[in-house]
C-alpha cells in the first residue's frame, strides 16, 4: 500500500490532475475533450506555480543563507521546508493508508451530512499524515497516529464548509470550491477574531486599504510587482558588506529584484489557468447535483490554496511579511526556528484569511504578524519529534530532502507550524486520555453542528 500510494503521490499534481479532472468531468457529463482540456489547463497551472515558486527559491535562498552568514543569524532548528514534511508524512506506515483512510472518511461524512466538501486534493493530504507521523512517533502507537490524522481531517472538512461562502463571495469565479488544507483552515479561527477586535478600534475600522487602494494611495509603490523589486533589492544590499561589495554586486542586486518583482507578477497570471479549468467542472456540477440531488444542496469540490494564492493582498503582505519573520526569528526569545525554505510558503497562510479582513491589507499583516510569530514557537516545539520521524525516514529510504544537518534539529513552517498540528499533538501526546476525550467529544460536537448548520441552509433553499 505504501509503494502504491507513493506512486501516486510522487506522479504529482501536474500529472494526476488531469486524470482526475478528466474522469470527474466525465462522470457529471461534460465530453471527453473539455474535460480533458480542463484538467490540462489545471495541470498546466500546477506546472507553472511550480516554476515560479523554484524561481523564487533559488532566488531568495542563496540571497538569504548569505544574510544568515553575513550577520551570524544561525539558529538550532534547521528549516527543511516542506518537501522533507511531506516525505516524513508519506514514508511512515500512517502515510502509507493516509489517503484511503480519509477518503473513507470524507463519504462517511458526506453519508450522515456532517459535510459539504467533497475533498479531491489529495497532494494536501500530507498534512494530516504528517500530524499522524509525529504522534506516532511520539506514542510509539500507530493507533494514536491514525486518530490524529482523522481528527485533523474532519476539522478541516468543517472548516471548509463553513468557510465556503465567504470563500467563494470574497474570490471571484469559485463558486463550488472550497478550502480543505489545513495549514490554511488553522489560522480562521484567528483571521475571525482578531478581525474582530481590529474592528472595535475606532480608526482601525474606517481603514479600507486592499490592494487597489494602497494602488490609488501610494501609485507605483502599491504595485505588488514594484514592491517586489524593493524587497528584492534590499534583501540584495543586505548580503554586502563593504560599499565596494555593493558597487560589485549591482548586477546581482538589481537581477535579484527583478525575480522578485517577476514572482509577484507571475503568480496571478498563472492562477487564472486554474480558474479556466474547474469553472467548467464546477459550473457542471453544481447542475448535476441541482438537478438530481435534491438533498446534496451546495456540495463544494475541496480544491488546493494555490487557486487564490494570486491575490493582491496575498502577494503583497507575504512579500512584506518575510523580512519581518527573519528578524522575529531573531529576538523572539526562546525561538530556534529561523525560517529560509519555508518561506516560499508564506502566500499559503493567507487564502482563508482574506475573506474575513476583505482584503484590508493591514489587517492582513496584522493577523500575518500573530500568526508568525505563534508558528514560530510551535515549530520549535515539535522540533524534538520531527526530528525523530526525520531521522527514521532517512535511515529507512536515504532520502536526502530528510537528512538533517549535524548539531541541529528539524523544523519546517509548513505545517509543523499550524495550530491544528500543536493543539492535537498536545492533546493526544502530552493530556492523553483526558486530552484525546476532550478533542474527540469537540470534534464530534464540530460535526453535529455543522450538520444543524447545513440542515438550516437546506431549509431555507
């Protein structure tokens, strides 16, 4: 199973989703070569994020491990990145069963109407493998590894239900979709209430800056592209030491800027071949279900974060926001993470945030800045048991995006910084019985409410 399911997995998104797409379009349908079309357009979309986020890792990292170098920044916690999660998740004997388990979740759901989403993003489906490796790990127990996994999915599932509507009014062309990735579902819970306190201060309130004001306000400077080019050039000079050095390395600096600013403007362009993929499937199925499933009302396919990842406000406080975690990673005391591969990432903490501050951009960064600084002591926490799971992945498969370097531990920000992955290993791990009755009881509660929710919605369609 675990060679079957790694096969399919190491295929890739770029590769599998066409097949899906392809059969999905089919079973509600649409001809073979739209649905074709559609999954290759998605397919293509997966491909080219790809490049962009490679362009921006190989941009940014060297110019970083530079800065690190320079002014002596290391940290015990060595940052792998989300590859090395994944490959932790996925090598373990939880990883192994991790999709045919919560796929059979998923239709457990979907049968008592404790859900609405229809989860078909199964690349994602690490993250709540990798909750189940580190518990495992942990307890030694590989039921215990499993509980996590599940607990965590039916979570996200919830989450997305309840997140769809403001999720598919805030971002334009996604009715139907929904966000089951639970790296993004951890941090509503946040964007909700910070938002609300935020708005309970009287200036903070009549603050209406998205990503077209600070355009009409700042001109230029407001432009995600432009801002990349700063941050680019910046991040650049920081990497000289001498005012020779910075004459010297002006090509570098202004080369650097460049792919930086070409990141932020790739990235939304890229974005629109997904949404010319699934609309088709989505706008089929949505009248498929109208017309035969009286009972299955606002059913949502659970798609990938990398749909909306273009956003303006997205990009811009992502950018803003990695120089700001370097330098929290520094003073923050007690923290050993400091964050270099991960931060390719960052676009990722945002696309269920921004239906809660619509979009405000300095709500946004304010709810970023929480966030950070949380996932920033989360990893170094859970640090001791990545690093277990690490090493007995590299010990059993040699694979080298899991070999830590001597003297430190492993951490990543993907995940391993989520407050799902803390609160459930706390309470699996460190409370027991007592904490394993208290989340199982919650999420069980989560699952009737959300049914009393749909329910109501049923009603009154």
């Amino acid at each position: 199973m675990e060679q079957v399911f790694s096969y399919i997995i190491g295929l890739g998104a770029a590769v599998m989703m066409p097949i899906i797409f392809t059969i999905l379009g089919l079973c509600i349908g649409i001809k073979f070569g739209k649905a074709l079309m559609c999954g290759l357009k998605v397919g293509v979309g997966f491909v080219g994020l790809s490049v962009i986020t490679a362009l921006l890792t190989s941009s940014l990292g060297p110019a970083l491990n530079g800065v690190v170098d320079i002014y002596d920044l290391q940290l015990q916690v060595f940052d792998m990145g989300w590859p090395a999660a994944a490959a932790v998740a996925y090598n373990t004997a939880v990883g192994a069963f991790i999709i045919p388990v919560c796929l059979g979740v998923n239709l457990l759901l979907l049968a008592i109407r404790g859900t609405r989403t229809v989860n078909i993003d199964l690349w994602n489906y690490w993250h709540f493998a990798f909750i189940g490796a580190v518990v495992y790990f942990a307890t030694n127990s590989l039921l215990w590894g499993f509980f996590a996994a599940v607990i965590c999915y039916i979570i996200t599932l919830v989450i997305a239900d309840m997140t769809a509507d403001k999720f598919q009014s805030f971002y334009k062309d996604m009715e139907g979709i929904s966000i089951p990735q639970p790296f993004c579902a951890g941090f509503v819970p946040f964007a909700w209430g910070i938002n609300k306190v935020l708005d309970k201060i009287p200036f903070m309130s009549k603050l209406e800056i998205d990503a077209e004001g600070l355009k009409k306000k700042f001109g230029i400077l407001g432009e995600p592209l432009f801002l990349g080019v700063i941050v680019g050039v910046g991040i650049g000079c920081l990497t000289c030491t001498s005012g020779a050095q910075l004459v010297d390395k002006i090509p570098y600096i202004l080369g650097l800027g460049i792919k930086m600013g070409a990141v932020m403007e790739l990235i939304p362009r890229v974005t629109v071949l997904f949404i010319e993929g699934l609309k088709p499937i989505s706008d089929a199925t949505r009248e498929l279900i109208a017309r035969k499933f009286k009972g299955a009302k606002g059913l949502s396919i659970g798609m990938s974060p990398a749909l909306v990842i273009g956003h303006p406000t997205t990009l811009v406080v992502s950018l803003l926001l990695i120089p700001v975690t370097l330098l929290l990673a520094v003073v923050l005391p007690g923290n050993q993470f400091l964050p270099l591969a991960s931060l390719a990432g960052m676009f990722y903490v945002f696309p269920l945030v921004l239906p809660y501050t619509k979009g405000n951009v300095v709500k946004t960064f304010i709810v970023g800045l929480v966030v950070i600084v949380m996932a920033l002591y989360m990893v170094t926490y859970l640090s001791p048991y990545f690093t277990e799971a690490a090493k007995d992945v590299y010990a059993n498969t040699g694979d080298s995006a899991v070999a830590i370097p001597d003297g430190f531990s492993a951490g990543s920000l993907d995940f391993a910084g989520s407050p799902f992955s803390w609160v459930i290993f706390q309470c699996v791990h460190n409370l027991h019985y007592i904490g394993t009755a208290i989340i199982g009881v919650g999420t069980a509660a989560l699952v009737w409410f959300n049914r009393r929710r749909i329910d109501k919605v049923d009603s009154v369609k």
